[in-house]
C-alpha cells in the first residue's frame, strides 16, 4: 500500500481514495494562495483610506507593502530548510496560523507603526505558505500530473487579480479599511482546521540532519540589505552612501554565505540543487520574468491614473482581461506541459509577453483606445498563463523528493528578489523625470493628476521601462530554451519512492 493510500483511511485504499487525497492537498493550497493574493491586491487599494485615518505618510505606507515583501521574501530559504526537517504540511499549516492571526493584528493597528510590524507577521505567515505550496502539490501529484495542478493553483494569483479589486471596492465604500484584513480571520480559520485534519506527511525527513544557523543569518541579512537598498533607492539618490553601503553589505553577506554553504555539513541551500540542468535554467528564468513583468502590472496602473485620471478601483478593474486570460490559460498550459514537456509552453508564453511590451512600446499614448490596452493585457495574461505553470513543474520535477522544500524556496526567493527588484527598477526609470513628491504620490494612489509636460514624460519613462523589460523577457526566453528536456523516467522513479 502506498503512502497516498495511507493517509486516507486504514485499510485497502481504492484508486478514488488516491485521487481523493490528492485533490484536497491541492484544495488547502489552493485557499492559501487566494487569500495571499486577494489580500495584495485589497491592501493596495486601501492605502489613501489607512493613510488618512492612521494620520500616516507616504513613507510609512510605502513600508506597509515593502515590509510584508520583505519578510515574505527574506524567509523563504529558512523556512525551506525547516521544512525539510520537521514536515512541510506541519509547516504549511503553521503558516495559515500566522497569517490569520497577523491578518487579525493588522485590523486592530491603532498606529501606522503598528501597522507595518503586524504586516510583518503576515509576511512571515504568507513565507511559510509560499514555500511549501508547490513542494506539496508535487509530493502528492505523478509526474504527468503537476503542471495541470500547479496551473490550477495558479489560477488563485489570476482571481486575486479580479476578485481583489471588486472586493476592495465593496468593503472601502461600505466600511472601515480595517475589514480588509478581518476578512481574511475566517478564511484562515477555516483553511487551518482544514489543513490539520485533511493533509498528512508523506515523506520522512532525513535523520540527524541539523539547522544551519550561519548560513541562514548571512543569507537573511545580505537579501534584506539587497530589498532594503531597492526599496530607500526610490526615495534616495542611487548613489547615495547609505544605498551604497547596503549595496555592498549585500555583496560581502553573498560572498560568505556561498563560502560556508560549501564548506557546511548541513547547508541551509543544498548546492547540489544546482547539478541538475533543467532546474538552473528553469529558476534563472522564473526569476528573469519577474524582474520583467512584475512592475508592468504597476505602471499600466499607474499610467491609467495619472495619465487618463481614472480612481484607483476603476484602474485596478480595467485590468481584469490579464488576469481572465491567465485564469483560462494556467491550467491549459500545465496540462500541455505534462505530455510534451516545460520547454515549448514556457518559452512561447515569455515570448508572447515581450510581443505585448512591444505593443505597449509603439502603442501607448495619452489617448491610446482602451480595447488595444485589453488587447495588450489579454496578451500578457496568455504569456503568462504558458509560461508559470510548466516552468514550475519543470523545476520542482528536476529537484529530489527529501529537498522539495528547499527547491521551492530557492525558486520563491529568486522570483520574489526578481519582484522587489523590478519594481524598483522600472519606477526609477519610469518616473526619473518627475518630481519626487509626485512619484511617491503615484505610489500610493493619493494624487494621480499630471500636467501635459509630467503626462508625456511620464509615458517616455514607461515606454523605456517596457523597453528594458522586453530585453529581459527574451534573455528569459533563452534560458527556458536551452533547459533541456525533463527526464520523466526519473521524475516517475522519484514519484514512486513515496509508495
């Protein structure tokens, strides 16, 4: 009797059973990553209304999103390696635990300070969430199976992205902003108790192996000095001594913590990760598509407000056909990716979306007809769609069942690095040719109006972001190219030592 069997009911266990077991898990998973996703998408839209009533600054709430994307990203390695020790359900389960009660916290903040720490809290929640996801979707599901059930939990990014905004707007026009964070306390509830009772440990972590404190320590600090510099280089000069100086602590935490890793007996980053051909280039290009794409989300929003004038509701709405097309796309994409493989799927979505940058470059303008818009999101959304799905399968099948959870977080941790960064990036570039106060302003949806003059140089800057951003995608493209094809005859021998 398989361990999918077991974990069902004592006694024969029937092929519905299997299925059975296995669809819960990705069920669990699934509320998870709803919650996280709904929940970014509502927080930006509340910040003017949290801004006013917390009689807070521009500062402070830019450090409400940073914060949580910080501690989310930060931990993520850590929280990897610890689940491959003690249990990656236990830990997924103590993640919805932590996100719920941060998420409560946070609609009690009485301070923008309190505020920020207890976004903390959900940050540290979404992290241990995040990183054992995919680990366990792929421990339950065969080889042939995962890209259609990743593509299916992904679909949770692409509802947040059209549920956030309507459920944002229904909450802030009838109540307080603090019930964006109190919807998400029976959610949670609900997803923990479920979590307990119906996900079971299938694999058994390696005996003896211990925590590496240093290696964590050194990685932490080099990646917050890394995410804070990109954070303050929006505020800051770039060559600013502080920025600067994070910099270079940055680089110098790097440098010593591939010197221990190498050297430690148990590594919170097992290198060996890196032996396997089809795992680098899937993470080098998971993390190159979000150092292109993720700040295109933000400055269309941006572009929609301060350029055309819409409010920040209608903004976030008229970019639902993105996330509609990636909804449809996702679990297509992950199902192609089971028979034929990663390399085709996600080579051709990441193409797709360096065609719509291109569409955006030639065709955005301060009239520029909202249907070429659509048609330009819905082109992103297909890209999307193809590529996420199949790319993470592709990595998590080329990773060892006993090091699930640390493929996860390596791959959550670049992506997420690549996030933060592009976002820095593509502001900087976007908006270098306005003033300060209006770039913040921007930010945080406060005071979108611009001038002819700002509004042109506006669109330049966004136009150049798409530029650099359509560069990055086709290094992408190459990465995923060149990855090589899945060895399935392993991935079914590696499924197979569960049973």
């Amino acid at each position: 009797m398989s361990k999918l069997e077991k974990v069902t009911e004592a006694g024969p266990a029937s092929v519905h059973q299997r299925i059975d077991y296995k669809w819960i898990a990705l069920s669990v998973t699934t509320i998870g990553a709803l919650m996280s996703a709904i929940d970014g998408t509502i927080v930006i839209l509340a910040l003017p209304d949290m801004m006013e009533k917390l009689h807070a600054d521009l500062i402070e709430m830019v450090w409400v999103i940073m914060g949580y994307i910080l501690i989310s990203t930060v931990f993520l390695l850590t929280f990897g390696r610890v689940a491959d020790m003690l249990g990656r359900v236990r830990m997924y389960n103590l993640g919805f635990v932590v996100f719920t009660v941060g998420s409560a916290l946070c609609g009690f903040s009485q301070s923008a300070t309190q505020l920020i720490l207890f976004r903390l809290v959900q940050g540290a929640g979404a992290a241990l969430m995040m990183v054992n996801s995919p680990a366990i979707i792929t421990e339950v599901f065969p080889p042939n199976e995962r890209g259609r059930a990743l593509g299916i939990n992904g679909i949770t990014w692409a509802l947040g992205g059209i549920v956030g905004p309507l459920l944002g707007g229904l909450i802030l026009t009838a109540a307080d902003w603090r019930w964006i964070f109190f919807i998400n306390v029976p959610i949670g509830i609900f997803g923990t108790l479920w979590g307990y009772r119906a996900l079971h440990e299938l694999s058994k972590p390696k005996q003896g192996e211990r925590f590496d404190p240093w290696g964590a320590l050194t990685f932490s600090l080099g990646l917050v000095a890394l995410l804070i510099a990109l954070t303050l280089g929006i505020d800051f000069s770039w060559t600013s001594l502080p920025i600067l100086s994070l910099f270079a602590l940055f680089v110098v935490m790097l440098v010593v913590f591939f010197t221990w890793e190498r050297r430690a007996t148990n590594p919170v980053l097992d290198l060996s990760l890196f032996k396997q051909r089809v795992y680098n280039f899937s993470v080098l290009a998971a993390m190159l598509q979000s150092l292109a794409m993720f700040a295109v989300n933000f400055l269309i929003v941006f572009y929609l407000q301060g350029v055309r004038g819409y409010d920040p509701l209608t903004a976030a709405i008229m970019l639902i056909p993105l996330s509609v097309v990636s909804a449809v796309v996702g679990p297509l994409s992950g199902l192609l990716a089971d028979h034929i493989g990663a390399r085709i799927p996600a080579t051709l979505g990441v193409l797709l979306q360096a065609g719509a940058l291109v569409l955006f470059i030639t065709r955005l303008s301060p009239t520029t007809p909202y249907l070429e818009i659509a048609l330009g999101l819905a082109l992103m959304g297909l890209g999307g769609g193809l590529f996420w799905s199949p790319n993470t399968s592709a990595a998590m099948n080329s990773a060892a069942v006993n090091r699930l959870g640390i493929a996860s977080a390596t791959l959550a941790t670049l992506r997420q690095t690549g996030m933060v960064t592009s976002f820095a990036v593509a502001l900087a570039v976007a908006a270098g040719s306005l003033p300060h106060q209006v770039v913040m302003n921007l930010f945080v949806g406060t005071n979108v109006a611009l001038g002819s003059q700002a509004m042109q140089a506006f669109i330049v800057g966004i136009q150049n972001a798409f530029i650099v951003s359509a560069v990055l995608c086709l290094v992408a493209a190459g990465f995923s190219l060149v990855r090589g094809k899945e060895d399935r005859k392993r991935q079914a021998q590696l499924h197979t030592s569960l049973e």
